[in-house]
C-alpha cells in the first residue's frame, strides 16, 4: 500500500472522531487514546475505504489490445479512454477496423432513410464499476469513404428481460 497524504488526512479524522467519541465515553485519556489508536486502522480499512470503494467510479485504464477487446468485452471500458485519446484506430479501413475489433454487434439506425446506417458501428463495452450505475458504456465508429474517422462513446440504460419477455407474452 502506497502511503498518500489523502491517506494520512483520513486515518487522521478518523482518529480525531473516534478519540472525540470514546472521551464521552470514558474519561481516561490514556485509555481513549489507546482504543482510538487500535481502532483507527481497523474502522478506516475495513469500513471508510471499502464504502469509498463502493460508490466511487474508479477503473483501471488500459491500453488498446485487439485480443482483449474480443475476448473479453465486458472489460472493454477499461480500453476505449486510452483508444480515443491517442487515435489508435482513426483512418483504419473498414476491413482492418473489423479483423481488430471483431464484427460490428449492431449498426446505428438512420432516420432520414429509415434503415441501419453501414457506416455506423457499435459495440458495446460491459459495465462500468459503481454502486449507483444504472447505465452501459457502449461506443459508436463513423466510416466515411471507407476510413474510420470518429469514435463516439455514449451510455444505455441497462435494461433486463422478464420471461413474460422471452415468452413473447
């Protein structure tokens, strides 16, 4: 573990709030120092940083792998940041673009001719780590003259089948 000043404040306050309660409790300071020393570690490691954890939205950042991203698409989100910013895929054709990513999963639909754009792509790319995340990453490739020319990251609503659903009823 990497000592941090972040971690340093914390482990403070925790200490600060856990000596200021156990004083109202018991009036040696000895005693109270000692229990709030003892606790400190144990209510910052195993209460504070785990619900930290849980609701924030940290992920790993990866760099693009062509292997990874086929194998493993829930994992995707993990790659696109790093994809995007450094234009790993910008002006690869089609062709190319597909023997890297694997086939389109589904194709954007185009309003003004009413059918599924060919020079729209999307994958989708798994869930992204968090508590209060209701929503799927999912990524979007615009061709234009067969070249690859903008990646547009978007989210979904996660939605779930009922069987009445997969019934048809």
């Amino acid at each position: 573990m990497i000592i941090t000043p972040l971690l340093i404040i914390f482990m403070l306050l925790v200490f600060i709030l856990l000596f200021a309660f156990f004083n109202t409790v018991d009036k040696r300071k000895w005693l109270t120092g000692l229990i709030s020393l003892v606790l400190t570690p144990l209510i910052y490691f195993y209460v504070f940083y785990p619900f930290v954890n849980i609701i924030s939205n940290y992920h790993h950042q990866k760099y693009f792998n062509s292997e990874a991203w086929i194998e493993k698409p829930a994992l995707r989100y993990e790659m696109i940041d790093n994809t995007i910013s450094t234009d790993t895929l910008i002006g690869l054709s089609k062709e190319k673009t597909e023997a890297l990513l694997g086939k389109s999963e589904w194709l954007s639909w185009d309003d003004a001719n009413k059918m599924h754009d060919v020079n729209r792509w999307n994958y989708g790319m798994g869930i992204e780590p968090g508590a209060f995340n209701d929503q799927k990453e999912c990524v979007e490739l615009q061709f234009k003259n067969n070249k690859l020319v903008a990646l547009r990251p978007y989210q979904e609503i996660i939605t779930f089948e009922t069987k009445d659903e997969e019934n048809g009823n």
